[in-house]
C-alpha cells in the first residue's frame, strides 16, 4: 500500500479494506475450511475479501459473495454490525474490516474456488469449528455482543480485541468460540 504524506511532515495511513459477509440460516452461519494457502491456511472462516478501487463497502461485500459461493446476495439488504480496525497478525498491515450480515440469498451455494477453500457448510454459532483466524474468532464475539467497533492486534491499545461498545465503555475481547 502507498504511503500518503502532508504537510507539516505528518505521515498518513493507508489501510486494507476488507469485507465479510455473515450469512445467516436460523442458528447457523455459512463457513468454509480454508485448504493450505498462503493465508490462514486450514481454519475456518466467512465469505470475505478486499474491496476494489472506487467500490462501496456493501457492494464489495455481495461481490466477495458471489464469486466465493456462486449464489448472490441483494447488496442493498446486507446489514452493517461491526467495524474493526486491525493490524494484520501475518503481514503486519494496517486494515479496516466491514462486517455485513444477511438471511436472504439467491441461488445455489457452491464452492467455484475448490483450490482455496475444502467448501461451504452450515454451523451452528454455538459450536463454532476451529481454528478460526484470531481477528475473525474476535469478531465473531464482539458481534454477537452487539459491539459496533473493535480494534485487534495493536500494541498500545487496551488489549488484543478492545472495543468501543454502545454504552461507551471499553472492554477487552472475550476468550470464548462460541456465539449465544
């Protein structure tokens, strides 16, 4: 990523944008292991990925979906619930993470990327597989607290997972893997 400058020789971030799209069915959510690649090989993760230049965030989002499941999701309906700022445990880079959810798509779900993930499947957000990547595992809590915002992984903040919550008050990231 480019490094943006200003004046007064302020140096600005430039961050990833990442998009992930919660699918949800009753008590379920879709997943899918991924196979051994360069990025959190074997764990478990949710229909995501990079949004492109000049992409909004829900877009990018259906987008991700459709090319990872072949089925598609109405961008206009997907659900903003949490916003995290995170540093990268593997590259080390700066990235903002969008976290959508749905309960509605449209056609068949399937894996038309066979080489990067072992295909999707339904599990139970209260038996959540394992290992999942540590920002996802955070996530995934801070969501189902109804946390809007979190920051991971940085080393001046409150701790790996701190959060802003609604009420205002900071809490660290639960040591839970499982969604009530």
């Amino acid at each position: 990523m480019p490094e943006n400058t200003a004046g007064l020789g302020r140096r600005y971030a430039s961050h990833y944008a990442d998009v992930h799209l919660l699918l949800r069915r009753g008590d379920e959510i879709l997943m899918s292991q991924r196979r051994q690649q360069r990025v959190f090989p074997g764990m478990w993760q949710i229909p995501a990925g990079l949004m492109e230049e000049h992409e909004p965030a829900r877009a990018a989002a259906a987008r991700e979906f459709a090319e990872e499941t072949s089925a598609t999701v109405d961008a206009s309906h997907l659900r903003f619930v949490h916003l995290m700022h995170h540093v990268s445990t593997g590259s080390g880079s700066q990235r903002i993470a969008f976290f959508f959810e749905a309960n509605r798509w449209h056609g068949n779900i399937a894996n038309p990327e066979p080489d990067k993930c072992e295909g999707w499947q339904w599990r139970k957000t209260t038996c959540l597989p394992q290992p999942l990547p540590p920002y996802l595992s955070a996530a995934l809590q801070h969501i189902a607290a109804g946390t809007m915002y979190s920051e991971y992984a940085w080393p001046d903040t409150a701790g790996p997972g701190s959060a802003f919550h609604p009420a205002g008050r900071a809490q660290a990231e639960p040591d839970v893997s499982v969604l009530e």
